[in-house]
C-alpha cells in the first residue's frame, strides 16, 4: 500500500472538480437527447410495421439482414414480432429499442 499524500492547490482541485462534473453532464445530456429523438420519430409512426423490408428501412439495414437477426434471436417472437396470415410484423417499439 502506498504511503504518499497527494496535495493539491485549491484552483487545480476545483479545476478537476469542474471539467468532471461537465463530462458526466455531457455524457447524460447526451442520453437524454437521444431519448427525445427516438420519442419524437416514434409518434409519428404506426404501432406495427410490416414485414421485414420495410423494418429493416426504418433502422437502417436491408430486409435480408431484418431477416437474419430475427431468425436468429435478436427479435423474439411474440414479443418483438408476430406472425398474421403469413406476414411478419414487428414493434415500432422493439426496432426502436424503446421496450416497455
């Protein structure tokens, strides 16, 4: 264990202090915008979207990649998707990562 005592000026303590506070700040602000973002495209959108293609469109990947994380477990069925009359639909909610 180390012995040493660290001293430092007041003016550099509450630099730290300062530049600290405002990265975490930063950091949360940050969160919180991205929240409001993905609130505000969410109201303007349809509790369900249909079929791959078009989910994928709404995150940004192809419909075959849709395809590939929902058969492999990313999206859960009953959960993130169903299944009607032989069409998928998934959660607005579920591709926005805004589970309840």
């Amino acid at each position: 264990m180390n012995d040493e005592i660290i001293v430092f000026k007041k003016s550099d303590l509450k630099s730290i202090l300062s530049e600290t506070i405002q990265s975490e700040l930063a950091k949360k602000l940050s969160s919180f915008e991205a929240l409001i973002k993905k609130l505000a495209v969410k109201k303007d959108l349809p509790e369900w979207v249909k079929g791959d293609k078009q989910a994928g469109g709404l995150i940004g990947i192809s419909g075959q990649g849709m395809a590939k994380r929902r058969n492999s477990g990313v999206y859960k069925e009953g959960v993130d998707f169903t299944k009607k009359s032989g069409r998928i639909l998934y959660r607005t909610d579920a591709l926005l990562n805004l589970k309840e």
